[in-house]
C-alpha cells in the first residue's frame, strides 16, 4: 500500500482570527449568522443590515477567510468568503474565522478536509463530548486535529480533480434549481395570475378596456389593465394580441347558433373548454402556444365563496376530497445497516427530496406494507420550528422507503389532479400552510386534519393535464440530473479520502518539454 502523506496540526496550518468592526470608518455593516450559510453556500440575497451593531456580537471578515459555526459542526454550516465587498459584512462570533498559512497548505486542498465527512464527524463527536447545552466546539478544542499535508504541488492536483466533480455536481444543482423555478412560474402564471384567462378576456374586448363589463369588479379591471400593459410590451405585441384574437373568434364559431347569441362578445366557458382541432393549429394567424394552451381556459370570473375570484366554470375542493392519503410516517427504531430507508425532516431541503441523510429502520417489510412511498407523493414538514411547512415531492425512489412521524405524505387523486400538477399547487400555498402550525415555541405541530379541509382551486381538467405534461418532461430532467448528483457525489466521497490521504495517486501528466527532453 502507497505510504500515507504526512500530517499537521490545525494550529500549525490555520489561526483562529476575531477582528473588531469596523475594519474601516463605517457606522453600519450587512450582518451573517450561522444558519445563514449551509455546506458551502450563503442562503440568502438580504442579509441583516445593522447600524453600529450595538451589543451585537460580531466579527468583521475580509475575502478568502473561511467561516465554520462552532454550535452543532457536524449540520454543515460552513463557507469560504469570496465577496469582493468582504469587509461589508460581520459575523456571529459563534464562527470560527479560519486563516490559512498558505505557505503550507492550499486553500482548496484545506477546505475539502475540513468539510470532509470524515472530519465533520469528528468534530461533532468531539462537541458532544463537552457539557453545555448545545453540542459546541471552540478552536483549542480541535487545534489537534491533525490534516494531511504533501507537497504544495500534490495538494493543488488532488484538489483540482475532485473540485471538477465538486463543479459538475454544483452545475446540475443549480440546473434543478433553474427547472424547479420554470415549472413554478408555469403553474403561478396559469394557476395563481390566471395570465391565459385574462388574455382571453381582453381578446373578447378586443383589447378595449372600456369595453370590459360594468358589473366586472375592480380588482379583476386593475389585473386586465396590468395583463395587457404586459401584453403590449411584448416584442411581438400585435402578432400576439392578433392570435388570440383570432382564437377567440374560432372558439365562438364552434358555438351552436343559440349560445352564440346569448355569448354575444364573450367566449362562454363552454367553448373554452372545446377540445384543440386541428383548425387551430392550421389558421395561421392563431400561435401554437394559444392553440395548444389558451385553448383550454375559460375568459370569464366568477366569485367563491372560499378562495374568491376564480376562472368561471373551475371548482374549489377541500384537501381531503382531492387525495387518496394523507397521513404522517412511522415511528422507527433505527439501525446503521439493513432494514428501510426512511425520510425524515433533514431529507426535504429547497423542495426536493435528498436521500443522503435518511436512515435506516429496522422495522419488518410485512409490517410498513401500505405505508411505502409512491413516486409523485408531496411530503410536508409537520413537526418543529422553522422547518414547518416545508415541502418536496418524491420524484424518483431507488428501493422501499417511508416517512418518519414528522413528515405527513399528502398523495392526490391523480383522476382529479394530475401528481406533477398537484405538487405546484401545494408549493404555491407553501407558506399558508406553514402559518397553519399550532403549538408551543419550542415545537409547534402541522396537524393533519386542518391540512385537509384547506380549500384548494381545481381547475378544468384539459388544462391540468395541459400543464402536466409539461412538467413530465421538467421532472425527467431533473430525475436525470438528480441521479447524476447521486453517483458523482459517491464518487467523490469515495475518492477524497483515499487522495487526500494519499492513499490513492493521481498519476504525473508528462508536459510536452519534457516529452521532448
């Protein structure tokens, strides 16, 4: 076996450093707590903007520094400082401020230790070995911590290869991310601004708002006004306003002759909601995404009792009329090996599903049949503070797997509301559900039952299934990216120990000259 690289004390290669604020003469600074960074990344775009920080504790930092929480190590909350407005921002002092002697040790080869399973781990073993009442760590008590140290040249060519997985990885996160937020926008635009509904309407006025209905309140008047300023700075504002002009007139045509005398300038609900033909797509005045969507939305309101204002002819449905289950999880006894996988609230981050931190329950097969997880489920956070609320839906699974007690799994009547289309609408009530807990500070509970008899808005099937199909293939993408994430991440893992011990060796590459010597 390759002999092993040799090791260093953290106090050898790194300093604690708490410099005072301000560094220069400023009365105000952009303030950083530690659950405002996770793994890596800064979690939010508002920070804190705080004047003169009285009584606040703080720490002033510059570019390069690396952040790393002493409260609960092994959660994560680390990152490396590279704002070029560094020296803008303190933070708490329940950070370490790390400053490399980089004469020693490079700055990336460094990080991938510190952050390494392996390494966190440890510290969190080491936090809760000492008395206080959270798991903490300080600098003296890890100052031994011995880190593997090669050559200045070994350590920035196992970096730089596992920092290209690190990247690869990274990119398809922020792929999903960008996914996650089209199929958002999709649904709030069709669902939630009801854009196609309004559009249809202002095309049965011929884009007149004098023409609207007296009897049409207000608040449905501003909206038209809004949609059609937004319409008009369109690039293609006439081609567009002529297409759904043109819809809306092969639409009525469709009408037997007595409704059409009594639709008179509107399209009734009904011929919204005539199936696409072919004469759509063939009039070349009509674009393909009127004849394929708008197609399917009505252009009148009506008022509900419940949710308001809503497209004419759409229903309103209570959770529970609209879902075949919703029910929380089991209570497992866990294991290290074996068993079923179960999610439980660490698993639901940024509405997705993450399986690297599930455990394992050593429950019996027989004994959770019924209870598995299907693909399309919508898991909620029910249990805590801050998480509450919190909502992923399962996209892909990779063996049997169920829920802990915390998470409640909200499955839909896909006859009524289609999975992918189902889990937008819940993610756009995210936060009313959120405010629905009840409880004490400490730990505040999402129950069931008044989950279910919120009042949700069920629109016409031909659109749902419109949208869904849409989102079929955005969630394809990020099912693909998602397992890709997966290998390369166990790759990684693999790897870092085994390089960064030396254990493992990167070949030498021969460059050219010395080919050529």
């Amino acid at each position: 076996m390759t002999n092993k690289y040799p090791k260093v004390r953290l106090d050898e290669i790194s300093n604690n450093i708490s410099r005072p604020f301000p560094l220069k003469k400023k009365e105000k600074a952009i303030f950083v707590n530690t659950g405002d960074v996770s793994k890596g990344a800064f979690l939010h775009q508002n920070y804190s903007n705080v004047a003169g920080l009285p009584g606040q504790a703080k720490k002033a930092i510059l570019n390069g520094d690396i952040l790393f929480s002493e409260i609960r190590p092994g959660n994560g909350r680390y990152a490396r400082v590279n704002f070029e407005i560094a020296d803008d921002f303190v933070v708490s002092t329940k950070f370490m401020i790390l400053v490399l002697n980089h004469e020693l040790m490079d700055s990336d080869y460094f990080y991938l230790q510190l952050t390494s399973t392996e390494t966190l781990a440890e510290f969190q073993r080491i936090a809760e070995s000492r008395s206080g009442t959270f798991p903490q760590i300080t600098f003296e008590a890890i100052s031994h911590y011995p880190f593997y140290c090669p050559d200045k040249k070994t350590q920035k060519k196992i970096s730089s290869s596992l920092i290209t997985i690190n990247e690869k990885i990274e990119l398809n996160q922020k792929t999903n991310q960008t996914l996650e937020q089209m199929a958002q926008a999709l649904f709030k635009s069709w669902f939630v601004d009801f854009d196609p509904v309004f559009d249809n309407l202002l095309a049965s006025v011929d884009f007149n708002l004098d023409n609207l209905e007296t009897s049409l309140p207000d608040e449905l008047k501003q909206k038209a006004q809004r949609r059609l300023a937004v319409l008009d700075s369109l690039k293609n504002a006439t081609e567009y306003k002529a297409s759904l002009s043109a819809l809306a007139h092969e639409l009525q045509a469709q009408l037997p002759t007595k409704e059409a005398t009594q639709a008179a300038v509107q399209v009734s609900e009904k011929a919204a909601e005539t199936p696409v033909k072919a004469n759509f797509n063939g009039n070349p005045k009509i674009l393909v995404q009127h004849a394929n969507t708008h197609a399917h939305f009505p252009n009148e309101f009506e008022h509900n009792e419940q949710l308001g204002w809503i497209p004419k002819g759409w229903e309103v449905n209570q959770l529970s009329e609209i879902t075949t289950e919703l029910r929380r999880g089991i209570s497992p006894k866990y294991i290290e090996e074996g068993g079923v996988q179960v999610i439980n609230q660490k698993c639901i981050r940024n509405h997705e599903v993450n399986f690297t931190p599930c455990r394992r329950n050593n429950t019996e097969l027989r004994k959770i049949t019924g209870r598995e997880l299907n693909v399309g489920d919508l898991l909620i956070n029910s249990t805590g503070v801050g998480t509450l609320g919190r909502m992923a839906q399962v996209k892909y699974l990779n063996e049997v797997t169920v829920v802990d007690s915390h998470v409640t799994v909200v499955r839909a009547d896909s006859e009524i509301y289609p999975v992918y289309s189902f889990a937008q609408m819940m993610l756009s009530i995210e936060d009313k559900i959120e405010a629905l807990g009840h409880g004490s500070t400490g730990q505040t509970e999402l129950s069931r039952k008044t989950v279910s008899e919120q009042w949700v808005l069920v629109p016409k099937s031909k659109a749902l299934n419109h949208l869904n199909s849409q989102l079929i293939s955005i969630s394809e993408k990020i099912v693909l990216n998602s397992r890709q994430i997966n290998e390369l991440t166990k790759l990684r893992d693999t790897l870092l120990p085994k390089l960064i011990s030396g254990e493992l060796q990167i070949p030498d590459v021969a460059t050219d000259e010395e080919i050529v010597d």
